[in-house]
C-alpha cells in the first residue's frame, strides 16, 4: 500500500484537485478529507473499550481459572510479601543477575 497525505485548499465551489506524483500505482484508492480548521477530538480509548476491541478481534483471553481450594491473601500479608527482607540484594542486583550483566 502507498499512502500519501496532502494539505490542500477547498475552493470557493466546493472543488478540490489532486495531482498524484508519477509513480502513484494506477487503481482504486481511498480518500479521506477532513478539515483542518476543526480539530479532531480522539475519544478516550478506555479500559472497556480496549477489552472489547481485544475480545472482537480474537486477541483476548477469557480463560481464566483458579485452582480448587484457592484463597486470597489477606491485605495485611499481601503488605507482608512486598516489604524488603533486612538482608535482601536490591531488586537492581537480581534484575542484572538475570540478564546476565552483573
């Protein structure tokens, strides 16, 4: 696909003329106009509209399964599990031991 974007001028009459550089492929084309005098406003792709959009186009996984007996952690020991051991490496240290850049 050749994609060219052109700024040009409407005339009085409601006419507009395209010439297309030699070396545009002959054959069906697309033409979008939009004025440039009102701005576009992009809707805010929110969270659901993305979900949705994934789950359109087949790239979004709903499978999801907890394991027979499953309990959630309670906030006090998910607090517990992020806090820092006294004599833990810093997080930088592992991060370049795993990537092999210590």
């Amino acid at each position: 696909m050749v994609a060219i974007t052109f700024d040009a001028i409407v005339n009085e009459d409601h006419s507009l003329t395209i010439h297309l550089p030699p070396d545009m492929p002959t054959g069906r084309v697309e033409i979008i106009v939009r004025s440039l005098d009102i701005p576009m406003v992009q809707p805010l792709l929110t969270r659901e509209t993305a979900r949705l959009r994934l789950l359109a186009a087949g790239s979004l996984s709903t499978f999801w399964s907890a394991p027979e007996g499953f309990v959630s952690l309670t906030d006090a020991e998910l607090w517990e599990l992020g806090q820092h051991l006294p004599l833990a490496r810093p997080a930088e240290e592992l991060i370049d031991e795993d990537r092999g850049t210590y």
